[in-house]
C-alpha cells in the first residue's frame, strides 16, 4: 500500500512515466523474492519482437509527410472531387484528417498540421466558426483505427496479437466512424449553399496530377497488407523509401538539412515508446506472477455477472482514461491487466483491441481534460469552453458509434 502511494506521489510530482513502471516492476520482483535482474532480461526482451521493426519507419515517414507539402496537396485533390456536395468541405476534412492520423499515429499533430490549412478554408467557405472548431477537434482523432496506426501496431505488440488482422479488424469500425460524421456534416450544411464549388474535371485532373506521387501511398500500404503479399515490417520499410523519395529527392520539399532534426524527431518518440513497452514487459510478468489479473477477475465477478454488463463497465473506464491519458501510456498500463479479463467474458482479443482504441479516441474529445481539446484551444487561440461546446455535437455522435462498435462485435471480426 505505502509503495503505491509513493508510485502515485512521484507520477504527481512529474516523473516520467518509464520511471513509474520499473519502480513498480523491481519493487514488485522484489516482494515476490525474484532477482531484480529478471527485470533487465525482461525488458530487453522486446528486442525478439519482430514487428518492432515498424515503429520507427512508419514513425519517420509520417513525420517526413508532415514537414513536405503532402496536406496541402491531400485537401486540394478531396476537396476537387467532393466540394460539390452539401457538406464536400467538411467531409474533406475528416477524411484528410483521418488520412494523416492513420499515418502520423497521433491526433494532436493532425490538428497542428491540418488546421492551419483546413481551418482557413472552412471559413472562407461560409460555415459557422462553431462547426468549423468541432469539426477539426473532432476529426483529428480519426484514423486511429486504419493501417498504419502506430497505435494498432503498439496494441498488437502488447496483446501479443497479429498485427494484420488489427488492421482488418479496425478497416470497418473506422469507416463507420468516418461515415457518420460525413452524414453528420451533409445534414447540418445541407442549407450552406455558398459553400458548394462547381465540379470541374480539370480541376480534379490538375489536383491529382499534383497528387499524383502520393495518392499510390495508401494503396501500397493497405493494398500490401491486407492482401497478404506484405507483412507489415515490409510494407513499412517499403512507405519510408518511398516517402523519403517523393519527399526528399524527387519534390525536394524536405532538405537534407532538415532530416536530422525530423529524425531526431521521430526517433525521440520512437525510443521513449520503446523504453516504456520494454518495461511494461517486466511489470507484466510480474503481474502475471503476483496472479493479479486473476485477482481483479475474482473481484470484477462479485461487481459484473455477464458480458454485456462488462462491456458497459469497459467502455466508462476506458472513456474516463482516454480523457487523463495519452494513449501509448494507456496501451502498455493497462492492456495487460484487461486483456485477460475481457477473455474471462468472451470476449476476442482482436474485437477488444478496436474497443481500447476508439474508446481511448473518443476520450480525447471528452471534457474537461481531453487532450484533443486543450491542443485546439492551443492552436486556434480559443477559450476552452468554447472548444468543449463546439466539439459536444461530434463527441455525442461518435459515441454512438463507439457503442455500436463495442455491442456489435461482427463489424471488427467479419473476417474470421
């Protein structure tokens, strides 16, 4: 009890959060009178993982995406093919937004990068500021359901489950998200005639010659996967070749000078992802050995007799962390101690996995202390209250569609 505190006085106090897990880890070897250099073995562990390998590159090519030209160029062809349609703006933007996240991994730099381009445009297009603030709030937590998700990648690593079909599992539940919104977005400006743009085809041919080097991107990248003709270490080696071709030597918006700090970057994130999972190995074990998923079961069956009942528990603990923490923290705190609960329901790791993730991205929009809230206070330089009013509409509609993911597990495992 007393070194629970003391864990909870130091993550208060601002200690990393890699410090917190090895504490907890050595200390908790060492009440269970296990040598505390299993704790060095178990972490270094991590480097039998083969599927580490994609990390790092599609880590480094979401950041080279960031710094070239790439958003501009993504918004202008969307927007060429879908802006005349009531709502074509918008949907644009979720799907730009949704684009990038799935790419970049983190729903905070999607509203940086994009917002100073799609923020603009909606204005300009006559729709309301309110919408407009929702909507990028909102749509930068899309994508974290589609391949290459760094977050889908980190879950599978933890859950020790194939990182291919996490990316199946999360095509429909994300489309669905994106979908909804998109009709969302059509109702509501379906009166915004002044918002509409003519279609022209040499407007969509000009602004996909523009594209035309990054359109491919998705394709290889989700074509090679869920075809099966790349495992997803090939297919991220193979996006950051490519991305650093287009990018650097080809369109030369990224200078060579600029690359170290863009792998310094990315590198940074990269290790402290990396530190932090290999430690989260060792206080797994340790939590394995100290028996005490099989505790929490115990106790958890005395609170919640069925399934569905846990799913209603699981989706308002999960709702409530997403809106405290980040969700690399989230995955390697907690996955481990869920996951065998869950199973004890009847419950499938990989259905369960897209649960933890759109409900960690839904925690993101959830007041008062959303990250996703607080970034686009930040960029926009607008009150917080008026970001949770603006983002209220998007958050209530995405929760519906959280809960259809959660209660209807057929749209995560239509493949099995």
């Amino acid at each position: 009890m007393i070194s629970a505190i003391v864990l909870v006085v130091l993550a208060l106090l601002g200690a990393p959060l890699f410090v917190i897990i090895a504490a907890s880890a050595l200390w908790g070897f060492y009440q269970l009178d296990i040598s505390l250099t299993s704790v060095i073995l178990e972490t270094f562990s991590i480097a039998e993982t083969p599927i580490l390998l994609a990390i790092p590159l599609f880590t480094l090519a979401g950041y080279l995406l960031s710094e070239s030209g790439a958003p501009g160029r993504l918004v202008r062809f969307t927007q060429a093919v879908l802006g005349w349609m009531p709502g074509g703006l918008p949907i644009v933007a979720l799907a730009s937004c949704a684009f990038f996240t799935a790419f970049t991994g983190a729903s905070g730099v999607t509203i940086i990068a994009l917002g100073a381009i799609l923020y603009p445009a909606l204005q300009q297009s006559g729709h309301d500021d309110r919408f407009n603030l929702g909507l990028i709030t909102s749509g930068g937590s899309l994508g974290l359901l589609f391949a290459p998700s760094l977050p889908i990648i980190l879950y599978g690593v933890v859950a020790k489950q194939p990182i291919d079909d996490l990316f199946i599992a999360g095509a429909l539940p994300g489309l669905l998200m994106l979908v909804v919104l998109s009709g969302y977005c059509m109702w509501t400006q379906r009166r915004h005639r002044t918002a509409l743009a003519d279609f022209s085809m040499r407007k969509v041919g000009a602004a996909l010659a523009e594209s035309a080097l990054e359109l491919p991107l998705p394709f290889i990248v989700l074509g090679g996967i869920y075809s099966g003709l790349l495992a997803v270490s090939e297919a991220a080696a193979i996006t950051a070749v490519y991305v650093f071709l287009v990018e650097v030597v080809i369109r030369r918006e990224v200078k060579w000078s600029q690359l170290p700090s863009i792998a310094r970057e990315s590198m940074t994130l990269v290790g402290g992802i990396l530190i932090i999972l290999g430690l989260s190995f060792a206080s797994t074990n340790y939590m394995i050995d100290a028996e005490i998923p099989q505790k929490l079961f115990n106790t958890m069956q005395g609170l919640i007799e069925d399934r569905w009942s846990f799913l209603v528990f699981l989706f308002l603990f999960l709702l409530a962390l997403g809106a405290i923490l980040d969700i690399f923290s989230a995955i390697v705190l907690v996955v481990p101690l869920i996951l065998p609960l869950a199973a004890s329901y009847g419950i499938d790791p990989l259905h369960l996995g897209i649960i933890f993730l759109a409900t960690m991205q839904l925690g993101y929009l959830t007041p008062p202390v959303g990250l996703n809230l607080f970034i686009a206070s930040y960029r926009f330089n607008t009150p917080i209250l008026q970001v949770y009013s603006a983002a209220l509409p998007f958050l209530l509609i995405l929760t519906a569609t959280v809960l259809i993911i959660i209660f209807v597990p057929q749209l995560s495992l239509w493949f099995k």
